[in-house]
C-alpha cells in the first residue's frame, strides 16, 4: 500500500467515525426531550390475513423527525445506536410511543389488535428492562397481551444463555415473541429448538419472487416447513406482488405484512384504520385494499 493510499484511507475512516459521531450526538438530543414532543415516533405497518380478510395487528416502526433531514429511516441510525447503550432509550421511547399510542386507541373504543416492536439486544439484556416494561403497561393500563416483542434470529445463537431466561419473564407477562427476519441469521435449528416463540417471520428476500424464482420458492418452502414443525404462525415480510400473494394463498400461507397492503402509518392513520375495521362488524366481507 502506498503512503498516499493509506492517507486516502485514514482520512475515509475518520470521516466515517467523525459522521457516526455526530450522528450520536444529534441522537443524543433527540431522546433528551419528553416523548410527547419528542423527535423519535412509531409509524405502524399493518399485518394481514388475507384469507381471513382480517387486520391481525401491526409493526411498530420508528422513524426520526430531524430538524434538518426530514424523517429518517431506522436503517441509517439503528446500527450506530446499536455500538452504543442508546438503542436501550430509542427502543424504551418506541415502547412508550405504543404504550401511548395503544391507550389512545383503546380510549376511542376501537379494536384491541396487538403490535410487534423490534427490540435489539443490548435493550432485551438491558437490567431495567421487566422494570420499565412494567411502569409502562401499568401507566397506560396496557395487558402485555398486546405486545410482541421481534427478536432477530443470529441473537438467539449468540447469547442464548442470557436470552432464554429474559425472554420467559417476557413471555409470563403475556408478551409474544416472534423471530425476525428469519433465514437470514444462522437458522440453527438447535437453538430455534430451544427457544420459546410464538411467531416466525420470514424475511423478505424469500417472500419477494416466490411467484417466478425457483430457488427463492423453496427456500420459502423449506422455511414454512419449520414453521409447521414448531406448531407456530407465519408472517411474510415485504409483500409487494400480486403473483407472490397468490402463490402464497395456493400454499396456504396467508400471513402478510408489505407494501403490497400498506407502508407504514402514522398513528392517526391507523386510528381511522381501525375505526373503519369497526365499523364492519362481525360479518363483514373481507378488507378491502384501500381500508389499509
Ligand atoms: P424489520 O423489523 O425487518 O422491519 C421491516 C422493514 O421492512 C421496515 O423497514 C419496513 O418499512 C420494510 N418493509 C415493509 N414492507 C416492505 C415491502 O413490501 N418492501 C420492502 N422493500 N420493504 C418493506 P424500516 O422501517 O426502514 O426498518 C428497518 C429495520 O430497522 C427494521 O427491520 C428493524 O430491524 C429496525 N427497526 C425499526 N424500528 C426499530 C425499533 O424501534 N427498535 C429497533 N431496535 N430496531 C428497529
Ligand atoms: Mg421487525
Ligand atoms: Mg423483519
Ligand atoms: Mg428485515
């Protein structure tokens, strides 16, 4: 390597922690201020059973109103919060954004559907987590029932001595737990063995295709079969095709959550969501696309 090569390089490598810096810092006075005026908010992703034509619940999502970048997407701050013990405070935020939210919702007497959150694992480690998820159902009067916590697939494998155990208190609050992204880890099947879930979540590089590619089609149907194994649901990540859904529907997998139905809402939109859910009633013929 040259010496210019190298300066070029030192020089790339400090800017890159110079930004991420920076990044930490504006993050910093983001989750300084009080939620309700707060920068960080949860954007929700409805979740479908398209045979059933019903809304299942939704995925909390959160998202970054910066003063000078707009609304920022997780994928650009939560590994740089992930390095650092911030992810505890935006992950306790988001939770408070959907305690918050949830209370609203129920308030308004509209229908009582449970939400995922994506929580890392430094915030499922973290030693005040049963404490502050107990202030917060309670604050909000919130049965623990409604909430499922995501839990990526490689945390399981790298920690699973210390996971099991959080997770069972979770669990003895009526938290669910679902397994994100799945495929994309270590799919060791020992460890998916002997952990406890309820849900598995197919990431989207095995949803999307699944009509027209061989190869993503069974791999979709190796992950099914697991699922079927582990007596647990299946949600599709990232539906976006027609043809996908109904291969899918032919396969009897009926668990959707992509841009196929619906982004990710605000919380306002959700709301007129689940009034419009209500308003059907009982014998309603299925959701239509344009409730969501
Ligand atoms: P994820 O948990 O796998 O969430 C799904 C991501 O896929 C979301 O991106 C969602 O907007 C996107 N998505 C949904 N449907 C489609 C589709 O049809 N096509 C495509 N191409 N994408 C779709 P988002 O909101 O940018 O979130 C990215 C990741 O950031 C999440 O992946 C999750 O791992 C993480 N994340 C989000 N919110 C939180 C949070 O509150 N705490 C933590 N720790 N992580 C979070
Ligand atoms: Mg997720
Ligand atoms: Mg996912
Ligand atoms: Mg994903």
């Amino acid at each position: 390597i040259s010496s210019a090569h190298m300066r070029t390089t030192v020089k790339e490598f400090g800017a890159e922690l110079l930004a991420k810096s920076r990044l930490l810092y504006e993050l910093q006075g983001a989750l300084a201020g009080d939620i309700r005026h707060g920068a960080l908010v949860a954007h929700y992703q409805p979740q479908v059973n398209y045979a059933e034509g019903r809304l299942i619940g939704m995925e909390a999502l959160v998202r970054w109103q910066h003063p000078a970048r707009g609304l920022v997407s997780p994928g650009s701050f939560i590994a740089v919060a992930e390095s650092s013990d911030k992810i505890y405070q935006v992950d306790l935020q988001v939770l408070e954004h959907v305690c918050r939210d949830m209370r609203a919702w129920l308030d308004a007497g509209l229908p009582d559907l449970p939400v995922s959150l994506n929580f890392s694992r430094r915030s499922l480690l973290h030693p005040d987590v049963i404490g502050d998820l107990q202030r917060l159902l309670t604050l909000y009067g919130i049965p623990g029932r409604l909430l499922e916590f995501e839990v990526t697939e490689s945390l399981l494998v790298e920690t699973p001595e210390l996971l099991s155990p959080r997770v069972a208190e979770f669990r003895a609050m009526g938290i669910r737990i679902a397994i994100d992204d799945f495929g994309t880890g270590y799919s060791n099947l020992d460890a998916i063995n002997s952990f406890s879930f309820d849900r598995l979540k197919v990431d989207r590089q095995f949803v999307h295709g699944v009509a027209s590619n061989k190869r993503v089609a069974g791999l979709f149907r190796l992950i099914q079969g697991i699922a079927e194994v582990f007596d647990v649901e299946l949600v599709c990540e990232g539906l976006e095709l027609e043809e996908d859904r109904a291969w899918l529907a032919e396969r009897g997998s009926h668990c959707v959550q992509g841009w196929y139905f619906s982004p990710a809402r605000t919380p306002r939109d959700i709301a007129a969501i689940l009034a419009a859910v209500k308003a059907r009633g009982a014998d309603a013929p299925p959701l239509s696309l344009d409730e969501l």
